[in-house]
DNA sequence: ATGAAAGCGCTAACAA
DNA sequence: TTGTTAGCGCTTTCAT
C-alpha cells in the first residue's frame, strides 16, 4: 500500500519554485504560463501522483450543478411518469456533492409546448440536459444550441442518427422485439399471433416502436414461420371499442389466442382479458407501469419486457455529473439497457 | 422558486447572535450548549430553511471514508468475481466526494481465513462493512464487534437472523425457487425434472440454497403435480464423474428431459449437455458467471436467473457511504433485488 | 508569465 | 457554555 499522504498544489507549488496559481494555470489548461514551467509542473504532478481534492475545487469555486430532464409531462401511472421517478435517484452523495436537477416537462403532443420548454432549459442554462428526442425536427433544433453554447445532453428512450450527445441509455429497440416473439412463443411454432396497435395520429414524432416490431417479424420469420400474424388497431380513449375490436376479430380466428403490444399499453387490454380468460393464451407487452404489473399479478398478462426507465434518466444525470463535476467522458456512447424479463413471479421486487 | 441563496452558518450565527461554533455545535448535537441556544438556533436554522454544504464539511474534517468489503477470493468466472466486480462500481462522484473503498477477502472453506481477514477489517477501522455472511458462528462475533465499536454494515447475498445491520441487499430466496421452477416448466405439468447438487462437505457454512429449494419444491406440488423430481450430487471437481452420473442417471429415466441446479454452477453441466442435446429438454440454473452466460448463447442452458452481486455490493457500499457522509440511513432495511431471467435473447446487454 | 492573498463554508482546538 | 481562530485544498482576482 502506498502512503496515503495526500499531495496538495502547495506540494507540487513547493517542488517546482512556482506558485499555487501557476501550478492551478497548468491544471486547467488555463495558459499564461511558459512552456517550460508547464513541463516541469506536469513532471512533478506525476512523479508525486497528485489527484486534485474534489471537494476543495467544489467548494472554491461554489458553482451548482445543473442538469435539466427534458420529457414529456406525464399522468399518473404513464411511462413518463416513470422516468421521471428516476430523476431524483443519483446516489445521494452525487446530489450531496452539489448537483441539483430540474425538470423540464411539455406535451408529448404539441410541438409548440417542446419548443416552449426546450426555451426554459435554455434560460436555465444548466451543466447538462438529459432528454427523450420525440419531436425529431425539434430535437434536432435545441441539441445544435446546446452545442453552440458547449451544453452536453444525453437521450434517452430512443436516439435519433445525429452524434454530438454525450451517451444514449435505452433498450435495444429491434432486439427487444425479437425477445417479445421469442417470450410470446415460448419457442415454439404456434398457430396465430394478434398485434395490438394504437392508431397514431402523426405528431411528426418518431415512432419507436417500428423497430420493434420488425425484430418480432423476423424472429417469427425464422423461428415460428408457420404462424398466421394479424394486426388490429384500437383507440386509447374509446375502452368499448377496443372490446369490440377484440370481440370481432377473435370471432373470426378462433384458432388465434396470442397477443402482443409493442408500446406500454397493454393495460388497456386488461378489461377484455379478464373477460375472456383463456389458461392456453399468453399476452405479452411492455414496460411496468403500475397497471401493467398489475395485469401481471392478476394473470391476465404473461410477460412484461422492462427497460427500466428511471434508471434511464438516473444514469444520464450520473454521466453529466460526472462530465460536469470531473469532466469524465462515458467511456461507450451508447449504453443499451438490459431487457428485463417480467413474469408474476418476478414482479414483486422490480 | 425559492430565492437560491444559500444561507450558511454565518447567516444563522448573526441571526441568533452566536457564533458559528456553538451553532456547529448544535448542528452535530455536540453538546455544550444551553437549552437556549439550542432551541434558538433549531428555530432560526428552520426558518431560513439551512442546509450544510457538504463539501464544506467534508474539506474541513479532512476524513477520507473507508469502507471495508468483505467476500470470499473469487477465482476467475466465479460468483465472487463478479460481487467484486461491484466495488468500483459506486458512481464516480461518490467516490469523488472522498470514499474509498477496499477488499477484504478470505477463503469461503477456511474459517481461519474468516477470521484473520476480520481482524484486517477492524484493524483498518471503516466507516463501514459490507460482508456476505458465509460464516454463521464468526459473522455473529465480528458484527458485535463492529457494533461496539460503532461502525455500521450490510449484508449482501443472504442475510441471517441478527438485527444490527444497517441494510441487506439480496435475492428474495424462496421466491427464487419458485420463479426457476415456473421458467423451468414453462407453466405446464411435466413428466420429470433432475436437480443437479453439489455435494458440500459441511464448512460451517451456511447454505443458501435450501430456502431456494423449498420455493422450487412448493411450486412444483402447487402447479405441476405429476412431475417427478429426483436428487443427483455431483463433485465440481470431477468432471468425468459428472458426465457418468448423468448418463447414468438418464439411461434409467428416459421420461425425464429437464434440469435444475440451485446453485451458480449450472456451467459445470455444459460438457454433458453439448453431447447430448435435446430440443425439448429445459435446464434452468442461477447467476450470470462467464461460463453461465456463454452456455445461454449456446442454447445448451435455457434460463439463468440473475441477482446482480455487482448491484449489491454497489448498493450496499452507497449506503455505506450515505450513511458515513450524509448520515442517513436507507429506507428499507431488507432492500431485495429484482430477479432476472436472462434468456439467449437478452443476455447480451446484461 | 507569475505570485500573493483573500476567500469558499465548515470544523476543531483553544480561550475565555 | 460560548466565542475566536486557524486552517482544509483549491480558485480567482489583482498586482507585479
């Protein structure tokens, strides 16, 4: 073990001849200083092997941290509510070490109250920004001034193809896909498979769940080729005519027992399926809101494919903490999320 | 929003007329002071709605946190590999904010080992200790210890019966059992199913897997009835052994296609398996060792069920650390963590 | 280009 | 019981 004494700037001042100021000059690169002395101080911090005192720095300088999460508002009991949660979970000594976040919410449906809120972070002129690129044009917008103005972002959820953030943290989206069919089959060929899907209207926002659902495709392709697919659309808002909808087409494929959603809303299945148990069905969908994990216990779902969304927006704060606070870079851009697994046998403890 | 200057000690030390010592005094119930003073200072520190800087704290007391982590030598792809593998985890600014963390370790078949490594603990004197109480009798004796000495711990993996801990972070064992067999039936009645044990010569160890095989064991009378189930023990020392008792135990019962062990050693069945695959045969085990996971992407193990041992020692080296620094204390004593089921189609981001 | 010095907010030792 | 004071290690003017 090495001895512990720690090293301070007055040390290396003392074994170069310079001055503390000199010495903090070279540390941040800030220049005025000669050639020679930057040599011989960046000798000296290495020979001694000093590591800068965080604490100190932080409170020398006595700059709050700020690091804004950008997403949709969200009702209870929603994905975003969700991701949301995450916001206040960096480790405690993470905020305790001077780092405060704020977020920033607007309506997953109206451009105008993204372009709104993405002014507010702007004016709040934080360290970072974490944010959910639903409006592509828009996203595009504000992530070229938070460029300008040397503000690094993450994503997360989705990514779009531009390449200055600072980290992606979010599931595969097509492999998640390939699990979902793999989870709905249970490995085996069977005979019909029911996608459930909410008619959008088009908000020019982008659609993660395509990708998705071309992974389920091609895993049915491959591994289940004999299974007859069908889709049917529903309306969030209109619970009668989602039974309706179930009701005529299952009238119709009484051979088809399976069911499957590719964004978070499987819940709103829940009052048919429990009106139409069937031990032979399995009905798979995504993320762990409140509802779905309840479907979950009450058997009506099967399995739930979770990514964790809080932890999403946790580990984008840590990683424009830790950019802001010690200036570290994620060492990969792009952080994919487990895919977890939900069965209600595994839900308790999410 | 609350005007966000921060009001330090001095503010509150002009506002009652006493100094910044006697309200340091009162902000760490020092004693020393008059009832007074003290309901004074409590009133003003409310009303102005204080809040320590932390880093101010933690410069001028000069302390570095050391928390202790005491695991069993992990040999390469064991189990422990992987709990360590969380001590570094802890997020950056944490350890940035002046933790430091350090392995203790000892040989989980030497309870000498135990107990000198224990001896290093104490000897270091942690902030705190996070162990994984292998021991039954010694992990009792040690935690007095730290009790008396005022430094608090966290169990992970499994926990005893004790009560002193500051948090325990670990799978829920039981329930453990029962989510394998539910994967490893599928949630059908099947003819057979083989548990594969490790013979254990007895190291006063305590064995955590016995709680896991009661909750497999409940399941299968509940929701599969007619399956028998039958015992197997094998020596992880001898592979050639391993292969005969397989074989030989097969040859008798041909009915029977699927396997289970309880343990993180499911790898050690791998050679067997490649010989003799089987499209219907299901093997279910625990823990996402190196050897585990490779096996999943082979297909020769259906499910492994993961705890994240990095995630607990993570977790409970946070807590520590929270609790040291910030002086909290979590939550939930018994912090349970969420089981994975990690199938071929998502163990890659894992 | 470099040095000197005044803090940042809090702690702890010492006086009073 | 209370006040005073000297730092903790670093940043940041302001001189030089």
């Amino acid at each position: 073990m090495a001895q512990n004494q720690k090293i301070t700037i007055n040390d290396i001042a003392q074994r170069t001849g310079l001055s503390k100021g000199t010495v903090d000059r070279v540390l941040h690169n800030r220049g005025e200083v000669s050639r020679k002395s930057y040599d011989r101080v960046m000798e000296v911090i290495r020979e001694l092997g000093y590591e800068p005192n965080v604490y100190a720095s932080l409170l020398a300088k006595g700059k709050k941290h700020l690091v804004a999460v950008l997403i949709p508002t969200h009702e209870p009991g929603s994905f975003w509510e969700l991701a949301a949660s995450g916001i206040d979970k960096p480790a405690d000594p993470v905020t305790a070490v001077g780092l405060e976040t704020v977020l920033f919410q607007y309506d997953q449906y109206d451009i105008e109250s993204f372009r709104a809120a993405c002014a507010k972070v702007l004016e709040a002129n934080p360290s970072g920004v974490v944010l959910a690129p639903l409006f592509q044009g828009e996203t595009e917008a504000v992530t070229r001034q938070f460029v300008e103005r040397g503000i690094p972002y993450c994503f997360i959820d989705s990514r779009p193809d531009s390449n200055g953030y600072l980290a992606y943290f979010g599931m595969p989206l097509y492999k998640s896909g390939y699990l979902c069919a793999d989870q709905l089959t249970g490995g085996r060929d069977i005979p019909g498979a029911l996608i459930v899907r909410v008619r959008r209207d088009r908000y020019q926002q982008s659609d993660p769940t395509v990708n998705r659902r071309a992974g389920f495709l091609d895993y049915m392709l491959e591994n289940a080729p004999g299974c007859k697919i069908d889709n049917v659309f529903i309306d969030p808002n209109d619970p009668d005519g989602i039974d309706a909808i179930l009701d005529g087409y299952f009238a119709e494929h009484p051979d088809v027992k399976h069911i499957v959603m590719f964004n978070s809303r499987i819940h709103l299945l829940v009052p048919w399926l429990t009106a139409h148990p069937d031990p032979e069905r399995r009905v798979v969908g995504f993320d762990n809101l409140k509802a779905n994990m309840e479907a979950l216990r009450a058997g009506t779902v099967s399995v739930l494919i979770g990514q964790r969304p809080d932890e999403q927006v946790r580990l984008a704060v840590e990683a424009l903490a830790e950019h802001a606070i010690l200036g570290k870079t994620p060492d990969r851009k792009d952080q994919f999320m487990h895919m977890d697994i939900l069965t209600r046998y595994n839900v308790e403890d999410y």
